[in-house]
C-alpha cells in the first residue's frame, strides 16, 4: 500500500526542485502526497506563528512519514524544523535527501546546506536526530528509484 507523505522544505528556495520530486507521484497508483501550497502558507503566515504550527500539526495527520527535501537554507528555516521536531514527537518515520544538484527555473543548482538533523536533538536522549535518521543524495543515491524504498524503510522503522 503506498504511503501516505509529508515533506518539507524552505518553499522560497527549493519549490522548482521539490516539484521535480513531487512529481513522481503524479502516475497512476501513486498515493497522494503531503506539502505545502503557497496559497496555503500564504494565508496563514497573516495569521500568525500559532496557526502555521497548527496547520502543519493538521498536515502531519495521516502521514506515516516526513520527507526533509535538503537545499542550501532548509536547516535554518524555523518552521522545518518544527515540522521535523513534530514528526520526531509523533514517532512519523523521518528521512532528508539533499536537493541542491537538481536544477531550478534557470537551469542552475544551488551548494550544499548543512544537514537539520544534526541541529536538532532528541529531547529525551539528547542525540542528535542524523544518528536516528538517514540522509540521502538524489542523484547520488539514485533518488528516482529508491525513494519508495527509502520511504517504506523509514515507516517500518517508526513502526508504521
């Protein structure tokens, strides 16, 4: 059964690649996926810091796993982080892939960011989350076909 995903990313920066990953499930048998839409975080980025972390908290409903697209800046977004946090919490199965080789708009890719799991620690044990969590390259782990393999063991390993 294809599983049911959330991702995040720092939207400013990384939409045109994420798109590209994204758009993998737009073939037949393909489960929906979870994510931002800037109509949405337009909205409610008005009404302020609580209803963006209540509205990710909604997102996060029925996911059995988050997606941490890596670009250049995601590891300083407040809100990534937040949402990786709350997937860590509610025991969602956590994966990153760096994106900044794919290409955006222009044709051009962006450096390397830092990797936000090793900038956060598990509140309990104090570890880091890159010792809980893998990170992936998408070009070269070969994204395109071993992302639903990357998926499902992340959701077996959170017991989903």
């Amino acid at each position: 059964m294809p599983r049911r995903v959330f991702f995040s990313f720092h939207y400013q920066n990384d939409i045109f690649r994420v798109n590209q990953i994204r758009r993998l499930w737009e073939f037949p048998g393909k489960e929906p996926v979870g994510f931002w839409d800037d109509s949405l975080w337009e909205k409610v980025k008005i009404s302020g810091d609580a209803a963006i972390k209540r509205t990710i908290d909604e997102a996060l409903v029925g996911t059995s796993v988050t997606i941490v697209l890596i670009g250049s800046q995601t590891a300083y977004r407040r809100y990534v982080k937040y949402e990786i946090e709350q997937s860590h919490r509610l025991g969602k199965g956590l994966l990153g892939i760096h994106i900044y080789n794919l290409d955006d708009q222009f044709g051009k890719t962006s450096q390397p960011g830092p990797n936000p799991f090793e900038l956060i620690q598990d509140p309990v044990t104090g570890r880091r989350l890159s010792e809980l969590y893998p990170t992936y390259y998408w070009y070269g782990n070969d994204g395109r076909d071993n992302i639903s393999n990357w998926i499902e063991v992340a959701a077996r390993k959170a017991g989903r």
